[in-house]
C-alpha cells in the first residue's frame, strides 16, 4: 500500500494539468524511491536539502537554488539523535513539520519531503559510523560536540543512499561540516555533487539557525554582538595580528552580559587549523561559538586576503 502522509497541494488541474503543485510527505524511505525512479530512470536530476526542520529563509533559500538547478527536489527533515552529545538540546530541538511543509507550500512547487522516524533511516541500531575525515573533524565543533561529526557523517550518508541525489546543497554557516561533507562523499564514493551556499542573516546580522526560534526576544536581539564581532574581526584582520584579535573578541564576549563565548578561532579555509599567525598567500576564516542562556549559537565569516 502507498503511504504518503500528507499532501499539501496547490491544484489548477482544471487549467492545465501541468499546474499541479504538491508538498508531499513522506515517511518510508521505500515509497520516496518508488516516487523518484520516474526521475532517476529519464536520467533526471534531484537536488536534496537535508534539514532537521524548524525551516527558516535560510532553508528556504537552498531550496530554491535546488530547484533552479534540478528537475526534482526532496528536503529531508529528521532530527539526527547521532549528531547531538547533549540529551536536552537533543529533545528541545524545535520539532515543526505541519509548519515546515506550509513554508515550503509557498514556494509552489512540486517538493519531496522526507521525515523518516529513526527505524526507517536507521534500522534497528541507532549508532553511528567512525569516521576519518582527515583531522577536519578535530576542530572546533568536533571539540566541543564529542562524536558529532561521526553523526553527521552516519546520517548523510544513510539518506545520500537513500536518495541518491545529483546534487545536496548545505549552508556556509555550518562552514565546517560543510568542509566534512565533501570529504564524506568521496570516503564513501558517493556520486552527488555538494554546494556550499551563503548565510543568510536576519536583518541585524544574526545568522539565521533553527535554533533563533527558541531565543526570547532580548536573546535574539542581543545576540547580533556575534555578526558584529565577525565584522569587526574582518575589518581588522589586516593590520591586527591574530592574538591581538583573540584578546579583542574574548573582551567583548566578557563584557557583554548575554552571551557566553565558547570559542572564537580563526582557521585556515581550507584545513581549517586553528592559525596562530597569517602566513601569506593563505586563506582565513573567522568562526565563533556562544551561548545565549542555554542556546548554543555558531557562526562564520571570510577574511580578507593577505
Ligand atoms: O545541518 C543540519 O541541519 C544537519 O547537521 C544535517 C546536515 C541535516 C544532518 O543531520
């Protein structure tokens, strides 16, 4: 038996059957396939936006690039147990799919939503793979969040096989599991290109994150202290030696009573190292992690060249 559970439709079928516009979710992996052989069989592009929901512009916007470029599009929405090391940022993750499907309504266009639960993705073991990804996975979020890479890595490359899509498009404010990402599908032999797209932001700077949802108002206001630093980094990067810029950030991060800073670390674009001193002829980016509450909010930003 077909089993879709949900279609949000936008039909003109009495204009022109062309017309037809449909959101449809669904929560077997089996039946999704069954949807997109007609595509994969005429040797038809699908692009893939994987997400764990609570969809924002931001998701939005790879949406839309994904249907630029390809003839089909699935957005994946499941909340990864394997990525989190924090039981209570795992269960207060915003769960919204009734909200997430109406956004991508909008967009009226024909979109595949997957929202698998964990056994359809998984199987019976919810554990994760070990991966190498060749020390990228050491730094920053990889030191803080114990194991999550590996999580990443796992439930990528459950749904990439599951998919098996042409092209998957992540956003730069996860700049480094991004990094991760590419390394992921040539370990694993994957056929899909991967796309880097740029951060969004809300008006006053703050990157826009799922997890915005859950600051208080005077959270998320003050929270745009995290773009400002990065632009003022970026401003400075020039003339200021890194630990000058080090000391500059973890003084403001101290005098500022609404955030916690986790780190701050300008790395190499491309090993993404921790970079004591710029060497000539190499790429930097800025990356910070904070606090708002109990709220963990990251972002990132290209330096300039030297
Ligand atoms: O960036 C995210 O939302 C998640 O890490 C991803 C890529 C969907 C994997 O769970």
């Amino acid at each position: 038996m077909r089993k879709i559970t949900k279609i949000y439709a936008d039909c003109a079928l009495y204009v022109n059957f062309a017309r037809f516009r449909a959101v449809m979710i669904y929560h077997q992996q089996k039946i999704l396939r069954e949807e997109l052989h007609s595509y994969t069989q005429k040797k038809q592009s699908v692009g893939f936006v994987p997400t764990m929901g609570a969809l924002h512009e931001g998701h939005i916007s790879l949406v839309q690039k994904a249907l630029e470029e390809n003839d089909a599009v699935v957005v994946s929405i499941f909340v990864n147990p394997t990525q989190f090391d924090n039981a209570s940022d795992l269960e207060k993750y915003p769960r919204t799919l009734t909200a997430d499907a109406e956004l991508l309504k909008k967009l009226e266009r024909t979109i595949y939503i997957y929202a698998p639960n964990t056994e359809d993705l998984y199987g019976s073991q919810v554990i994760s793979k070990k991966y190498n990804f060749g020390g990228l996975e050491h730094a920053m979020e990889g030191k803080y969040r114990s194991g999550h890479f590996d999580g990443v890595g796992t439930v990528l490359n459950l749904l990439f096989r599951a998919i098996e899509p042409t092209r998957a498009y992540f956003g730069e404010k996860d700049f480094q599991q991004l990094q991760v990402v590419k390394r992921l599908v040539t370990i694993e032999k994957l056929p899909v290109d991967i796309i880097g797209c740029p951060i969004l932001r809300e008006d006053h700077g703050l990157a826009m994150s799922s997890r915005n949802k859950r600051l208080t108002k005077t959270q998320f206001k003050e929270a745009d202290h995290i773009y400002k630093t990065l632009k003022k980094v970026q401003s400075l990067f020039t003339e200021q030696s890194i630990p000058k810029l080090q000391s500059l950030v973890e003084k403001s991060f101290d005098e500022d009573p609404h955030l916690e800073l986790e780190y701050f670390e300008i790395a190499s674009t491309k090993t993404l190292k921790t970079a004591q001193r710029k060497r000539k002829g190499n790429e930097y980016r800025a990356f910070i992690a904070a606090y708002a509450g109990e709220i963990r909010l990251i972002d990132n930003m290209e330096l300039p060249k030297i």
